[in-house]
C-alpha cells in the first residue's frame, strides 16, 4: 500500500476525476427517483384560474359583512359551478353562486361562504341560499399563480425527483423531462473462498454477501448495477473478470484482495490492464486497504472484503461519487452526539466509525454504539440509524463528543 490517506482527500480526489453523466429524456411518469439535468421553468400558473378550497357558495363579502343567526342575509342563486366547469354568469350584489371545491370563482365573487354557513331554500320558485355568518374578503379562494407562476423555476437541476416532485412537474403539464444518466456500476468479489448465493458450500468458504450488499446500495444511490460472479485468486481468472465488467461500466467496483496479503492480487491486476492509481490506503476503520484507480474514462474502487468494512467504504466514498455522476445536489447534515456505550480499544492513528443508534438523553443527542464493531460482523449495522466518526485523538469514553453521519 502507499502512503495512507485521509478520508477528505480520497473523496476529493474520486470526485476530481469523474465528470456528471450525460443527460436523457425519458416520461414525467417514469421519473421516480431519477435526477434533473437542468433547471425547470413553470410553463403556467399554478392554479390557472382563481378556485373555491371547500364547497359553498361565492358571493360578495360586503353582501354579507353583518350577517348573523338570528338576523341572515338571503342571497338570490344564479348558478351551480362544479370543478371542471367555468361560471357562465358575472356575480353582481345580492346573488351567489353555488361552488364545489376546486371550481372557477364567478366573476365578480371575493369570497366562498361554506355550505355548513348557509341553508338553500326555495321562495316563490328562486332559489335562495340563507347565510349565517360573515366571512372575509378572499376567504376560501386560491388566487391564480398561487402556488406557482409562470416562468418561475420549478425544480432546479440536481433534484432527485420523489412523488412530490413529480406531482409539481404533472401539475404543470410536462409529460418528459431531462435527467442525467444512471451512471453504470459492475460489482465483482474476489477470493478463492467466496462462493455464489445458492451453492452448497464447503470448508472454508462464505457466502458471497459483498455484491447483493454493493447492489443495494448503488441502487439506493440512483445507479444501475451488473453483479458479476465472484473470481477466485487467479491472476489470469481476475484479469479476465475485470476485463469483461470494465466493458460495460462507468465504475468498477471490486471486494476483495486488496491489501498486502499473498493471495491480495487486486491492484496488481488492476495496473497490469491499464488503471492509473488514484490512491491505496486510507487512515480509516473499518476499511483501510482500499484502492481507487482510472481506466480510460472509468473508475475503478477496489474495496475491503469484510463485509462490514465494504460497507463502510462504500458508504464512504462510493456513494458520494454516484451523487457526483449522477449530479444530485446534496447537502450532508453536519451533526454531533455523545458517546454512548463505547467499545475498549487502543488509540490509533485512524478514523474510526462505529455505526450506533441516536438517543436523546438529558437534552443532548447521544450515539449508543453498543455491540460488537469487527471488519468481519455485518450484523452490529442490522436496524442502525447513524455512523459515529472518533477521530485519533478522541477518547474512546461515554461522553465524547463525535461527528455523526445520518444513514
């Protein structure tokens, strides 16, 4: 390994060498989850028209301003609007219109009266409405442009588009919209030991958990993933695999033979087809052999094969690349928290992150990182709400404070 690095400086220098993906149009309706390219302008307003927020009746608020129960206002009813429908008649003083929600407001109204304010009747063959109570200038009316104005920026590019923000986008007609690019991530485990899901295994060997582990993640993070079968410790067998997952990918990532070991052959196999080192080593724990490299135009980032150490590399420094590929816009939430229930171990020279569950205790966030914090044991971030970041000087005692990261 080289030289260990900080953690700052190895996601600074992945980001340095990858650009955002290019751009595609694809439906408003099949835009879950993907990320906008460019800003988005408002193409009306948003409502369109002036609208009833409840049912009743649109009158003129001054026809009403000294209505009580014992003493009503009668209002003549010239008209029934419905949502949909747009009123065919101008409201002058003394009339109402009978207005369902979402409906056009009649020319001339100022006001809604809910139908709980009011009783219809019918006298000498005209319908009535009887109001009991005064209501406001403006009361129960959405005005045009409300919500949105046209040519306002709607979303802005880097949004990561969830039901909301495709209800904003419907709401105002598009039917497509740019997105950038999945970017396209292959995913293969190395080692003599690990086997495929589904096939018996022998002495010695494990399950191949690193690969469904990565997948999720880039999925969760707005990439494609290919999973590749595992490769043993072949020089020959792992430059064919690499080969092949480097065919169709924007990012290679690898678990596996990446330390200093006589089976780890990762990187050796990596530079011997080509990729340029970008680093190998990082001061962090979980998780300090790993290397990172560029083939061409693709990233190349070999991980730990602990399980729980992949993890945290990949939380660490695989998915802010996705976020950069894929040109979202996200802001980390910067927090702090207490130690709780920290585990016995020396000082080192590396970042440590302990993954734990935020508690609040005597008014101040606490982190109980309680459990068993080994590379190898995957189960201690089972249900787990945050990572607790100790750095070399931080005394691993209840109380410490920490930076935390959300999961």
């Amino acid at each position: 390994m080289d030289t260990l690095i900080a953690i700052e400086e190895a996601v600074y220098r992945l980001q340095k060498a990858v650009d955002v993906c290019s751009f595609e149009e694809i439906a408003v309706e099949d835009a879950y989850g993907r990320v906008l390219a460019v800003d988005v302008c408002a193409l009306l307003d948003v409502p369109h028209y002036d609208r009833a927020m409840l049912d009743g009746f649109a009158v003129q608020a001054i026809d009403i301003a000294k209505t009580t129960r014992e003493h009503p206002v009668e209002l003549e009813i010239i008209e029934t609007v419905g949502a949909g429908k747009m009123p065919s008649t101008e409201l002058t003083s003394g009339t109402a219109v009978r207005t369902m929600t979402g409906a056009p407001i009649a020319k001339g109204a100022d006001a809604i009266v809910r139908l709980e304010y009011a009783d219809e009747i019918v006298k000498a063959g005209t319908r009535i409405v009887r109001v009991y109570r005064a209501v406001g200038v403006q009361e129960a009316i959405q005005q045009r442009g409300h919500d949105i104005r046209r040519g306002d920026i709607l979303l802005q590019a880097g949004t990561v588009l969830s039901a909301v923000e495709i209800a904003v986008l419907a709401a105002n007609g598009f039917g497509v919209i740019q997105v950038t690019r999945r970017p396209r991530v292959a995913i293969v485990a190395t080692g003599s030991e690990v086997v495929p899901l589904g096939q018996p295994l022998q002495p010695g060997q494990l399950y191949n958990s690193n690969t469904p582990m990565l997948r999720s993640l880039v999925l969760q993070t707005g990439g494609t993933a290919a999973s590749f079968l595992p490769v043993g410790d072949d020089p020959q067998q792992l430059k064919t695999r690499f080969e092949e997952a480097l065919d169709s990918c924007d990012v290679l990532v690898t678990t596996g033979g990446v330390s200093v070991g006589d089976y780890d052959l990762t990187p050796v196999v990596l530079e011997n087809l080509g990729v340029k080192r970008l680093f190998w080593g990082v001061w962090m724990r979980p998780g300090t052999p790993i290397y990172a490299g560029v083939y061409e135009d693709r990233i190349v980032l070999a991980l730990s094969g602990n399980p729980a150490a992949a993890y945290v590399n990949a939380l660490l420094l695989l998915v802010p690349l996705l976020r950069k590929m894929s040109g979202q816009k996200f802001r980390e939430i910067q927090m702090k928290a207490r130690l709780k229930n920290p585990p016995h171990k020396r000082r080192v020279k590396h970042t440590r992150f302990f993954a734990g569950d935020l508690v609040l205790f005597d008014n101040e966030v606490w982190i109980d990182v309680s459990g068993e914090h080994s590379s190898g044991v995957m189960t201690n971030f089972i249900a787990k709400t945050a990572l607790a970041r100790v750095e070399s000087d931080d005394e691993l005692v209840d109380g410490t404070l920490v930076n935390v990261i959300l999961l």
